[in-house]
C-alpha cells in the first residue's frame, strides 16, 4: 500500500483518517484473535500510521499554542 502524506492533510482530515484506521486496526485485531488476517503486516502499517497522525497533532497543537 502507497505511504499517504499526512502532512498536507488539514486538522478535520487528519480527524477522519485518524478514525478510518482506529476502526481498521479493530478490525485487523478481530481478524487476528479468529486467525483470518491475510496480511499480518498490514497491523504494523496501520499502528505506525496512527502514531503518525497523533504526531503531527500533537505537533499542530504545540505550534498554535506557541504562536
């Protein structure tokens, strides 16, 4: 699966992708736990792609705040 910039993403889109995979990485667990998961790296992606966006929040959220 192709990398998916983040940072030129705005606040409310982050949201939604934040979400999106939140509710993905639920999914992959479930898959996981009843040994359906067809690619079990793909629980790895998805992990590191939220820290991502938490990242860049947290990054956005520091910047405003300093200014």
């Amino acid at each position: 699966m192709a990398k998916i910039d983040y940072n030129g993403q705005s606040d409310d889109q982050l949201s939604e992708s934040l979400g999106n995979l939140k509710r993905e990485q639920f999914n992959l667990r479930f898959q996981a736990a009843t040994s359906q998961l067809e690619k079990p790296s793909r629980v790895r992606e998805v992990r590191k792609d939220i820290a991502r966006i938490k990242t860049l929040q947290t990054q956005r959220t520091a910047a405003a705040v300093a200014k």
